[in-house]
C-alpha cells in the first residue's frame, strides 16, 4: 500500500510539473490585436423609432417592451450608444417582415 502512494505522488508530481511547465509555455502567447477604434455607423434616436415602429407594424417580437418592461425603442438606443454592436435600424426599419428584420441583425 506505500509502495501504491508512493507512486501515485511521484506521478502526481511529475504530472504537476508538466503541466506547469506546458502552461507556461502558452501562457506567452498574445491573442491578435483587435481594433476597438473601428468606427461603427450607429443608428440615431429618429432611426431606433422608425425600426421600433415597423417591427411593431409587423407584429415582430423585437418591437415589445423586455419582460422588465424596456421600450424598445431604449434597447435599441443602448445598444447603438455602445460603439461595438448594432441593431442595424435602418434596415430593420425598411423591412417587410420579422424574417427581414431579423436578418438586417446579422449582417
């Protein structure tokens, strides 16, 4: 039975030290720079109604209030304000149906 814990601690030892030494040797690695300059063509006010009120017109989901009762016309504000996503409203606001209006999300 020592025999047994002396071997599982001098391969448990040995396995703790490689992986600390396979961990450093990652842990030199740069991820690629990303440009949080990028300028992004945000939606205004006028445009977040305008998407608000066709997704509305189209009985779109995206057009009500959050469950905590946020217009959509505030989320899509917010999210415009940010700088990094959009919710594309001029599209959205040009749709013809949820579909389209969903697909102008992902572009």
């Amino acid at each position: 039975m020592k025999l047994k814990l002396a071997l599982l601690f001098l391969a448990g030892g040995t396995l703790q030290s490689m992986l600390m030494e396979a961990c450093s040797t990652y842990s030199s690695i740069v991820p690629p720079a990303v440009n949080h300059n990028a300028p992004l063509e945000a939606g205004t006010n006028e445009d977040c109604e305008a998407m608000c009120d066709n997704l509305r017109k189209l009985h779109c989901p995206a057009g009500d209030p959050t469950p905590k009762g946020v217009p959509c016309e505030v989320v899509c504000q917010n999210v415009e304000s940010t700088g990094y996503a959009s919710e594309n409203p001029r599209c959205q606001a040009r749709a013809a149906d949820c579909a389209a209006a969903d697909a102008c999300s992902d572009e």
